[in-house]
C-alpha cells in the first residue's frame, strides 16, 4: 500500500506536498497572494518546484529556498536566474525531460505561455510538471493554454490527480480545461488559477459541473484546504 500523500492548495497556483520526510512547494505564491492563508516563513521545503519565473508563480521562493535550504527545481534559464539571486542549490532542467530527486520522479511538460524574472529579464519557456510520488502520478501544468498534447500526456502517464488553470484570461479558461480533462483523463481535477484577481475571477462550480456532466470528477480546494491520497 502507498503511504499517504497530502497536497494542500495555498492559493492561487501555489500547492504544498507532503510525503513521508519530504515536503514540496510548487509555486510558492505566499506574500501578496490575496488568496493565501498562511505565511511563507511557515513554510520549511525540502524541495521547491517552479513551472515559471512570473511573479505569481516564483512567489517567495528565493526567500524560503535561502531560509530553508531546499533544493529548487526549475527550467534552465529560471534556474540560472535563481543562482544568479543566491540560491544554493538550484537545478535547470529542459522540457520532456525527468529526473529521479528524492522524493520521487519529476518530468517537465510543455505550457503554452510565457516566463519572464520580475526584473522582465526573459527565461526561456514555462513548463507544467508530471510527479510521480509514493505511486501517485499528479500534473501541476502551470500557465498554460489547451494543447493537444495533453492527450498524450494522459494516453503515457495514468494521473491520480490533474491541477489545472481555469481562470482565463492569462490561462485556459473553464471550457478549455474542461477539454482539457478529457485530454488527460485523470483520476480527479482540481481547479487552480482562478479569483486571486478580477481578471480571472470565474465560477469554479462551474467547471465542476461541466467536468462531472462528462463523466469526471472535479474536486474544489479553498485556500487552506488538503486533499489526501490515500
Ligand atoms: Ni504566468
Ligand atoms: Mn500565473
């Protein structure tokens, strides 16, 4: 049996991972995340994963990679970016490919959108992420439109759970993560991305509903909330 594995939904894009020792940010989008209901310094990584250098997305984590020591998962030129800014142990990895860390395998997927430092230096391409923890198969795709290709990443990689933008206007909008769903066929969907701010305020109830009239199950996670897989 797989030992326990719980995400809990900070806000926003923002998630934490907690399995066995390890305990993984994603996006650490904490200061200034009107959504958020936690501190970053309550936050103590083994591991930070960035799907892009946007701000809502690198968030604190130069900070609590500096504080915490965790080691810093991102795309090459993010990652650069990061040692550039002080971080110790900052790992560049390129789209399609996967690694084996200590807390399991991470594979970078393309994400249609962009990736620039708060500074507007340009960092190459944004990325989604496949992880592979404790059995458990979970896509992060980070910003992104619809693409086709999410067919294939279903079709190759049976996911326990997708986490998906859904709040349009930077990202996919409902309809499009809908599809998106049928693309990838997961276990469950949780929606991300959405009322943070005006621009990409939507009704998650309604992304439920349209997942769950195709046959899926969407679950929604308030800022705070966990989700277990058991
Ligand atoms: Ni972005
Ligand atoms: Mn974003």
């Amino acid at each position: 049996m797989p030992s326990d594995l719980t995400l809990t939904f900070i806000g926003h894009s923002a998630w934490r991972i907690v399995h066995g020792d390890h305990d993984i940010l994603i996006d650490p989008f904490v200061t200034g995340n009107p959504s958020a209901t936690i501190k970053a310094e309550d936050l103590h990584p083994t591991h930070i994963i960035l799907t892009h250098g946007h701000g809502d997305h690198l968030g604190d984590a130069i900070d609590i990679a500096k504080r915490s020591g965790a080691e810093v998962i991102s795309t090459f030129e993010l990652a650069n970016y990061l040692e550039e800014e002080g971080v110790e142990k900052s790992v560049g990895m390129g789209i399609g490919g996967a690694h084996e860390f200590a807390f399991g395998r991470l594979k970078f997927t393309i994400a249609h959108h962009s990736s620039s430092a708060p500074d507007g230096r340009y960092l190459g391409n944004p990325a989604g992420v496949i992880l592979t923890i404790g059995g458990r198969n979970i896509y992060h795709a980070g910003d992104t439109a619809l693409f086709l290709d999410m067919k294939l990443i279903g079709e190759r990689t049976p996911l326990d759970l997708a986490l998906l933008p859904i709040g349009d206007f930077f990202t996919m909008g409902i309809d499009d993560a809908v599809t998106a769903v049928e693309f990838l066929s997961p276990k469950v969907v949780i929606p991300m991305h959405y009322n943070t701010f005006p621009p990409i305020a939507v009704d998650p109830q309604e992304f439920r509903a349209k997942v769950e009239a195709n046959g899926g199950t969407a679950m929604i996670l308030e800022p705070g909330e966990s989700y277990s897989l058991a």
